[in-house]
C-alpha cells in the first residue's frame, strides 16, 4: 500500500526540512543561472530563510502530510473492510493543522506587505511561493502522488474552481484515456476535426473524476458555475472567513 510504502521510505531517510528548503532554494537559482528567461522575484530571495517563511512551509508541510496519510489510511481501511468513516479525531487533527498553516501564512504575508512592494512584485512573490512549497516537500511523496500535493495546494491559494494543476491533471487523465479528444492548435482545419471528433465520442465517458475527501479539506466548496463566481482562496477564507464561510464550516 502508498501509506505503508512511504512509512518505509522515511525511516530509511528520515526527512529534513531545512535541507530540502536550502537544496531547493539552490535548484531554482542554478536553473535561473542556466535559464535567464525564468524569474524568481527579488522580494522572494529575501524572505525565504526569514522566521515567518520557515514557520509557514513547516505548517504546510505538516497540514498536507497529515491529510494524505488520513485520505490514504481511509482508502486503505475500505478496500480492506469495506467500511466507511474515520475517527473524528483525524478530522480535527486536520482542521487544527489548516488553522496554523492559515495563520503563519497571514504572517508571511505581512511581512511581505510591510516591505511595501509593488503589486506585480506581489503576484510574482504569490506565484513563487506555491511551486517553492510543492517542491520543498517533493522528497516526502513518491512521483506517481505529486499530482495529489501539487492538486492540494492549488486548491488552497486558488480555490476549487481556479485549481490549474487539477484541472492539467484531468485534462492529461482525459487524453490518457482518450488519445482521439486531444486537440492540436496548429490550424483551422485541424481544430474543426478535433472538435468533430471529441463529440464523436459519448460526453459521459468524457469524463473524469478522481476521487477526493472533500469533506476532509477545510473550506472546500465544490465545483459550480455560482460557486466559481463567489471562489475564495481557502487560505484566504481560514484567515478572514465571510459569513458564508462560518455557515459552513458549522454544518460541517
């Protein structure tokens, strides 16, 4: 099993945080060195070894290992017993491990804001931070489930309904699955007869669903037209919740 093979793999290399922040940080200035076109903004550079970046990535990183071995353990447990639920006490684990990730994010984010850089510098610093995180905590997770880690934190700075890593990896599952579907851009011709083909093929068996805990996730809201209208970054919506939010995370 994912979750007994991972236990394994990490008694034999235990894994440290701080090496993989600095070897990380190393891989993204060399491959800017060999690459000019790539850009790493400056405000970045300077707060990566800061208290409140290493306070962060440390909660992300125990938030989402934390949820992928309670969502692999449950899988596990159903394959085996065909049993559902888990124990409450995973459920709160998680929300309290979201909480702290949320707050050390506010943190971070201050501390950026105070240093009063432009708005671009902001995004940039934004856009930065996501792929700093999956790739510091890569070491913890085998290939074939980095699509989970790199899904799961586009969710919480994007919200459900702007995740562009999960919608990528559907779109790779579609075309795996598919080959006829993929459409090539190249000309007018082309584009007319992949879309001839694509609704050759039944819409339903179009699509593609990879199963989630979504009940798990904190703030999760599922994918709809009025629910991408009214999308917050969860992160966002752990920090400042809207009273949408609160009725939510009530029901729950």
């Amino acid at each position: 099993m994912i979750l007994e093979r991972k236990q394994s793999i990490k008694e034999k290399v235990p894994f440290n945080l701080h090496n993989s922040i600095e070897t990380t940080i190393k891989e993204m200035i060399s491959a800017k060195e060999n690459d000019p076109s790539l850009f790493i903004p400056s405000s970045f550079l300077e707060n990566y070894n800061s208290k409140e970046m290493t306070l962060f990535v440390q909660s992300a990183y125990d938030y989402c290992t934390a949820l992928f071995k309670i969502e692999q353990g449950h899988e596990i447990k159903e394959q085996r017993a065909h049993t559902a639920g888990y124990r409450i006490s995973d459920t709160e684990k998680v929300k309290t491990l979201a909480g702290l990730m949320a707050r050390n994010y506010a943190r971070l984010m201050l501390n950026v804001f105070k240093q009063r850089k432009s708005t671009k510098s902001e995004q940039n610093f934004f856009e930065t931070l996501i792929y700093y995180v999956a790739k510091v905590m890569q070491p913890v997770f085998e290939k074939d489930q980095l699509k989970w880690l790199e899904d799961e934190l586009n969710r919480l700075f994007r919200s459900t309904a702007f995740n562009i890593s999960r919608r990528n990896h559907i779109e790779d599952e579609k075309n795996k699955r598919y080959p006829i579907v993929k459409t090539h851009k190249k000309s007018h011709d082309m584009v007319i007869n992949n879309i001839i083909l694509r609704n050759s093929v039944p819409r339903e068996r179009l699509r593609v669903v990879i199963n989630e805990m979504t009940d798990l996730k904190p703030a999760y809201v599922k994918l709809s037209a009025y629910g991408a209208l009214a999308a917050r970054s969860p992160m966002i919506s752990m920090i400042l919740p809207s009273p949408s939010d609160r009725v939510r995370a009530f029901e729950l």
